[in-house]
C-alpha cells in the first residue's frame, strides 16, 4: 500500500508539471519534442528550434538470489508424570449370627409278631435210564490193485560221425609261467562247539470247565429273616500241569590253530616246446546201442483193515436228588423306632464382603507435541533499480499569441487540444501505467516483483516519447 500511495503521489506531481509545461508553451515558451536518434551537437531551424539533451529514468529489474526462512513443524515425543487414580479391591470380614434346626433323635422299642419260613430237607432216589455209544472193531478184506514197473532190455542201430585227427609237430619258443611251490605257517580261527542237554519248562494247556454251587442261608441281622440262596454253576479256568523237557543245543566256539600251508609264486621259464597242428577228419560209423524201457503192470492184491462202528447200549443208574420243602413258624422281635424332634440353635459365621478404596500414583505417559523451527532456503527474486539516460529532446521556441490566452493565437495553443485536455491524458497514462506495474510486475506487492512484463522494462511505454508510435495513444497523455 505504501507503493502505490507513493506512485499516486508521483502521478499527481508529473500531471502538475505536465500542465506548467503545457501552459509555459502556449504562452511563449519551449515546446520539447522527442526525436528519433539524434547527434550530440545542437543546430537550431528556420522556425527557431534546436535539440537539447534531456535525462531520463526508466526502472530496471534485476533478479537476485535471496535467503529466506520458513516454518518447519516436527512432532516431539516427550515422557511426563501424570497421577492417575485406580481402585482397588480388599474383601473384609463382618460376623453374622444365623439360625438352624438341629434334628434330635429318639429311639424306642416295640414287639413285633413275623413269620418265618423254615426249610426241610429231604433226600430222594430217582432211577435214571441214559444211552451210551460202545465202540465195536471189526476186520474186513478186500482187494486192490497195485502198479508194478517191469523192465525189458531193447536194442538199435545209430549211425555216428567220428571225427579222426591227423597231428603235425613242430617246434617254437614259448615263454610260460610256472608256479613254485613254498611253504608258510599261520595262525587260523577254527570254528567248534559241542552239544549240551537243555531243560526247559512248557506251560499247561487252559481250558474252562463248570463248577456247582450249593445253595446256602443268608440271616439279614437288620429283618431277623433268612434268605436262601439257590445253587449255581460257575465257569472256572483251570490250566494242566507244567511240563519239563529236555533238548539238545549246538553252543558253537572259537579256536586259534598253527596251520602250515602251501603256497605258488609264479616265475618265468622259456623253453622249446612242441606244438601240434590237429587237422579234424570226420568218419561215418554205425553201432548197436542198448537200451531199457520200463513198463507198468497192474497185479491185484488182498489188504486186510480194521473198521470201528459205534453201538448204543441203555443203561440205568440211580441219582440221589435232595428235596427242600419249606414249614412256616411265628417268632417275636423288638423293632426299634426312631423319632425326630427339630431344635433350634443360634450359630455365628464370618461373612466376606468387599471394600474399594482409590489409591493416587504416578505413571509415565508419552505425549506428543508439534515444534516449530526455522529452517533457511534460497530463492530468486526481481528487485527494481532506477537507471537515468540521456534523451535527445527538440526545443520549439513559437512566438506567444497575446497575454496568455489560450485562444489568442490558432497555431500554437488554440488549434489543437486544450491545456485540460492534455493533463487529462498525462493523468490517464500515469494511472494506467500503475495499473500495469500492478497486473503485471508482482501480481501484488507481497509476493515480490519478477514476470515476463516486468523484464520487458518499463521504458517502452509512454517514456519513449510521443513521437513514437507505440506511445501516441490516449493513455499516454499525447493527444
């Protein structure tokens, strides 16, 4: 805001300069004109103008590398004590008294009349037939047939080749190698034993077989009664005798003998030795050869043999059987009867219950904080820098029309556009070269000045001159 308070203030002081000017032409004085580029030296006309050098100044933009700081936020974990409160359980006791009945027994006697069944033994004979299996051996003959080899002694002729050798002699050295006989003596493990007579005991067969059971009288001491219990079979496992045997076993041993053996080690000999060229010649030859063949005779034969048939016989025994009838007595007893009777009684117990109670301690929590820190960087930046030229100006000295009218003369002043025309124009060009520099060079103040724009340099708007043609247009104040 300061620089644009500022540029306000320099457009209102140029448009103020700018109309004195205006005024001073118009009433007598020097009328400046830019030219194009013009010599250093100064030469006047006919119409009494002449070429001045005027300086000007035009904002330059630099760029610089500038350090700058900017905020950089990190998390920091931090232990701090915090009290924290927990409760905690105790169980105490209180005492309580509680009623119970206690049952009280009794016990009384009374007579009682039972009846109880005696038994009577009886015993009895009973003829019993039964049937049994005798075996009976008879001898029986019969006849069978049996195979017999016979044997018959056969001949024929078989024609045979012989094969008759005719031998050559002839003799050739031949290396051959003999194997000479010596004697060495070592020791040997003999392999022996001996047999030895061994005991051992095999267990007897199992086998399961029925045993009977005798009823008997039970006397239940409670009732005064007598409960019989009838007889029973019962399956019982028995196992017959152990049995010792006798048996031979080979127990091998190991023994150490001098053995003397013989033994070869070969040896080279080269002698003449004769050696035999057999040629094979084969001859046809014819003999008789003997042969046996064995024949089966069938011969009939008588066997005797011994069969066992089974013949059942009835037979009679006599069973004693014993007979149990039962005889009904009456007998007294004393029954004794208990009584309950209910008591009440005062007891005391201990009786738990729980109590809490806050206990304050201190426990260490990490807590997380954000820490701000400046941290430098570096960036490019657009700074302005005034710089001042030297600008040929052409002077026009044109004669003053009366006392300062603006309407006296109609060349100079009066002709063309007013004094108020002409501030109003030199006013609109500085606004709009403001509003330039604040579209263009920064897109505000506070992100600093640099862009395509602001590089151009600002000269080459309305500080060009109004004789340019870039510049003769209304914002600039030239018409």
């Amino acid at each position: 805001m300061k620089i644009v308070r500022s540029l306000l203030a320099a457009a209102a002081m140029v448009a103020v300069m700018s109309a004195s000017f205006s005024w001073a032409q118009c009433c007598g004085g020097a009328s400046y004109s830019a030219v194009g580029a013009a010599g250093g030296a100064s030469a006047g006309d006919a119409n009494g103008s002449y070429t001045v050098m005027r300086t000007q100044r035009r904002i330059v933009w630099e760029k610089q590398e500038v350090t700058r700081m900017r905020n950089v936020w990190s998390t920091v974990t931090e232990e701090k004590q915090v009290p924290v409160t927990r409760t905690i359980r105790e169980t105490a006791y209180r005492t309580q008294e509680y009623t119970v009945r206690r049952p009280v027994r009794e016990t009384t006697y009374k007579t009682v009349n039972y009846t109880v069944r005696r038994p009577v033994r009886e015993t009895v004979t009973d003829t019993v037939n039964y049937t049994v299996r005798v075996p009976v051996q008879e001898m029986q003959t019969k006849t069978i047939n049996v195979r017999k080899p016979v044997r018959e002694m056969q001949s024929r002729e078989v024609t045979y080749n012989v094969r008759r050798r005719v031998t050559e002699t002839q003799m050739r050295n031949v290396s051959k190698t003999i194997r000479v006989p010596y004697t060495e003596t070592k020791t040997v493990m003999v392999r022996g034993g001996h047999w030895e007579t061994r005991q051992e005991v095999i267990p007897g067969r199992s086998y399961s077989k029925l045993v009977w059971h005798r009823g008997s009288f039970h006397f239940d001491p409670c009732t005064g009664c007598r409960t019989h219990c009838c007889g029973h079979f019962d399956r019982v496992c028995c196992q017959t005798p152990d049995r010792t045997v006798c048996r031979k076993v080979w127990v091998p041993t190991c023994e150490e003998r001098q053995v003397t053996c013989t033994k070869y080690r070969c040896e080279t000999v080269c002698e003449q030795v004769p050696v035999c060229v057999t040629r094979w010649v084969c001859e046809p030859c014819t003999k008789t050869v003997n042969y046996c063949v064995t024949k089966w005779v069938c011969e009939p034969k008588t066997i005797n043999y011994c069969v066992t048939r089974w013949v059942c016989e009835n037979r009679t025994k006599q069973v004693n059987r014993c007979v149990t009838r039962w005889v009904c007595e009456t007998c007294t007893k004393q029954v004794p009867c208990c009584t309950v009777r209910w008591e009440c009684e005062t007891r005391t117990c201990q009786v738990p219950y729980c109590v809490c109670r806050q206990v304050t301690e201190m426990r260490t929590v990490k807590c997380c904080k954000r820490v701000c820190s400046q941290v430098p960087y570096t960036c490019t930046v657009c700074v302005p820098r005034c710089v001042e030229e030297q600008v040929p100006v052409t002077v026009c000295c044109a004669p003053c029309c009366g006392d300062c009218d603006p309407c006296a003369c109609g060349d100079g002043c009066c002709g063309g556009p007013g004094i108020g025309q002409r501030v109003a124009g030199r006013v609109r060009g500085l606004l709009s070269r403001v509003r330039g520099l604040l579209s263009c060079c920064g897109n505000g103040f506070g992100g600093g000045f640099g862009g395509g724009c602001c590089d151009a340099g600002c000269g080459n708007g309305c500080d060009a001159g109004c004789d340019s043609g870039a510049a003769a247009h209304a914002g600039c104040g030239c018409n």
